[in-house]
C-alpha cells in the first residue's frame, strides 16, 4: 500500500506547480465554503464585470477610446440598475406580498381539490391508502404555508443583506471595470513566474466562464420574457413573480424547471381550474420550456458546455450544497474547472521497480 501511494505521488505531485495548484484549489474551496455568503457582493460584482467587460471590447472596437468605452457602459449599467430597481423589483414585491397573504386560501382550495379525489381513484387505490396521502399532503401545505407566512417577521436581516449589495456591486463593478488591468497583474505577480498548468487552465477558464456568464444573462432574460408575454397574454396571476422564477430556474440544470413548474401550474388551476385557459398555460409553458432546452441552450452553449448530463447534475447537487445559490449558478464552470484541471495536471510517468 505504501508503495502505491508513493508511486501515485511521484506520478502527480513531482512538479512544485501541481503541488502549488493543489493548494491553491483547496483555500478556494474552504474560502467558498466558509465565506462565499460574505463574498457574494464581491461575486456578485465579477459577474456583472465579466458581461459588462465585452461590451467594452465592442465599443473599443467601434473606435471608442478604452476610458469612454468603460464610462459609457458603465453608465449604461447604472441606467439599466436603477430601472429594474425603481420598475421591476417592486412589481415583484407586491406580487409576492399579495400571494403570500393568499397562501392560506390557495391551501384550502387545494385541499378541497383532494378532498374529491376519493371517489375518482377508488378504482386504483384503497380509501385507507388515499386518506393518508391526502392527509400528509395537507400537513406538508399547512406546513410551506406557515414557513412562508413566517419570511415577513425575519425578512430584516434579508433586506439588511440587499441594501448592502445595492450599494457595494455598482461600487465594485466600477473600480473592476477601470482598473481590471491592474487586478489581473497583482494576482499575476502573487503567482510563481513559471506557471504553463495554470495558464493552459487560465486560458480555458476565462474563455469557458466569460461565454458561460454572458450566455446565462441572455438565457435569463429571453426565458423570462418570454414567459411574461405569455403569462400576461393569457391574464395569469402574479404574471411578473412566475415569469422571474421562471427565467430564474435556468440557473439550476435540469431541476431547476422542474422545481419552477408546480408554482406556475397550480397558480393557473386554482385561477382557472380544468378549462381552455389552463390548458393553453399548460402549452405555453411546455413549449417555452423545449425552445429552452433545445433551440436556446445548444446555440448559447455549444461551445462551452462539454459535459455529460449526470455530470451536470452532481456537480449541481455538489456545489449547490457546498455554497448555496452561488454554486446553483457557477456549477457548470466549476465542473467545467475540474475537468480543465484534470486533462491539464502534470502527469510524471513513473517507472515500475518489479
């Protein structure tokens, strides 16, 4: 067993880099795992840099000097930050205050819905069988209902945490904007001047994560809309909240839409029951949901997402458990990042003694 382990150390940690890489791996794991809710402004600011970084390269592009090219898009940011903000955010605030006051009613509706069951399934279940499903169904709705009552009375802290976001990211993604250089070249400095590991992964990474940021933004935005001149076409409830959720649940693979669909579908029964409406809901949101996954994902993604399905969805399962909301977003490079970690490790061949 020694020599084993010894013949595997030699073969992957011979060179200093990949010890030092090694290193460098494991502080940002514990920093993301202890920190990443404290470092979420910050994170938060990095992302919005990434997007706003290519709009700076288009202007740059078009003529525009690099100082007028960040000024204007950041001006342009702050136009965009303040609208959503002073437009959109309360829209969803009232929509959630108002479901959220609704919640009990929606709870008895449902109730009675189940209540009626018994007599359409007695074919395929007993009435024993059905009563105690229904019964722990009802304890688990009163249960959500009670928790989603109780956000108001401790949402202090949540609006502390947003107020400081307002004011830190604008202020962060400013100064990551104008002097980008100069942070890249400090962490250029803080690195070993031999570094070919890390810059084949650097290489892949910045590319792969950019693309990936910046396709998720516009992955966003076109779900989102969509769902909201189709919500509000057909006169849904809470159309601007569903719509926002929606185009949220991209953010998370896979479970992320499935998660999003019982909102959206049981807002739609409890408005209108088993009608035209509802069905046409029903249509509209599968379709949006295929044009997603087939039409929007491959052409924003083609190129940077190169994993297998079961690999997207542990890496999701992984990280989102290690680091909350951050990890549903970033789980995809982050996988990505291992895998460009792997195909790039230093690898000595190593001789066998026998």
């Amino acid at each position: 067993m020694k020599q084993v382990l010894k013949k595997w150390l030699e073969q992957y940690f011979s060179s200093e880099e990949a010890v030092l890489l090694c290193v460098i791996l494991i502080v940002a794991l514990v920093l993301l795992a202890t920190l990443g809710d404290v470092l979420g402004p910050v994170i938060a600011a990095l992302i919005l840099t990434f997007l706003l970084q290519g709009a700076v390269n288009n202007l740059q592009k078009l003529g525009l000097g690099e100082t007028a090219a960040i000024f204007s898009t950041y001006a342009l940011f702050l136009v965009s930050f303040v609208s959503v903000l002073v437009g959109f955010v309360p829209i969803i605030g009232r929509q959630t205050s108002l479901l959220l006051k609704e919640l009990p009613t929606m709870v008895m509706q449902l109730k009675q819905l189940l209540s009626s069951l018994p007599e359409k399934a007695s074919d395929y279940i007993s009435p024993e069988q059905l009563q105690l499903i229904l019964a722990r169904v009802s304890e688990e709705a009163a249960n959500l209902a009670e928790q989603l009552l109780s956000l108001s009375i401790s949402s202090f802290p949540g609006l502390l945490a947003i107020l400081i976001y307002l004011l830190l990211v604008p202020l962060l993604v400013f100064f990551m904007l104008k002097d980008k250089d100069i942070l890249l070249t400090f962490v250029s400095n803080i690195l070993p001047k031999k570094r070919k590991v890390m810059t084949v992964i650097w290489n892949e990474m910045d590319m792969q994560f950019a693309n990936y940021v910046r396709g998720k933004a516009i992955e966003i935005v076109i779900v989102g809309s969509v769902s909201l001149i189709a919500f509000t076409f057909l006169g849904l409830e809470y159309a601007v909240l569903l719509a926002s959720l929606v185009g949220l649940s991209v953010l998370i693979p896979y479970i992320g839409a499935t998660v999003v669909t019982i909102p959206v579908l049981l807002v739609g029964y409890l408005q209108w029951g088993f009608s035209n409406d509802f069905a046409w809901l029903i249509a509209l949101y599968v379709l949006i949901q295929i044009i997603d996954g087939n039409l929007l994902v491959p052409l924003l993604f083609s190129e940077v997402v190169n994993l297998h399905p079961v690999a997207i969805v542990i890496a999701v399962l992984i990280f989102g458990g290690i680091w909350g909301f951050w990890g549903f977003f970033f789980a995809i490079p982050l996988a990505t990042l291992v895998k460009a970690v792997y195909n790039a490790w230093p690898r000595e061949t190593v001789e066998s003694s026998g």
